[in-house]
C-alpha cells in the first residue's frame, strides 16, 4: 500500500470513501446479494433496530413525509 493512503496521525480526522472495484459481482454472486439485501431490511426496520426512536426522525426516510415533515426527496404520498 502507498505511503499516501496510511494514516499516521491518531488524533487526526479523517474521510475515507470506498470504492468497488471490478463491480459487477456485487450483483451476480448469491453471496454478496444477500448481504446487500439483509442490510436494505436492516434500515427498513429503523425503530426495531434501534437506529431511531420514531421512523419520522430518520432523515433519510419517507415517514417522514407520511408525519407531515419535509423529507430529502420529493415523494408523492399514497392514501
């Protein structure tokens, strides 16, 4: 690994991004599909896993759309 890609500093902040290489078996190999879907069903379940106390404070959820809130994306709303 490169000198540039190390870090040193232990009180350092840091962003790190990731990047897949050779993709496409990410999609095709059992395996790994069921890992991407298992973790899909675990942010799903936000309140069940304790990621939020309430689906509606999720920033990223449409619940909060459904609770009158302003979400991230534009949804239209089922009744």
């Amino acid at each position: 690994m490169s000198e540039k890609y190390k870090f040193r500093d232990p009180e350092g902040l840091y962003f790190v991004t990731c990047t897949i290489v050779h993709w496409i078996g990410l999609f095709t190999r059992k395996e790994f599909k069921h890992i991407i879907v298992d973790s899909l069903k675990y942010c799903q379940n936000l309140v069940e896993n304790e990621i939020t106390d309430e689906p509606e404070w999720y920033l990223y959820s449409s619940a909060r759309d459904y609770a009158g809130k302003m979400g991230l994306l534009a949804v239209e709303l089922l009744h």
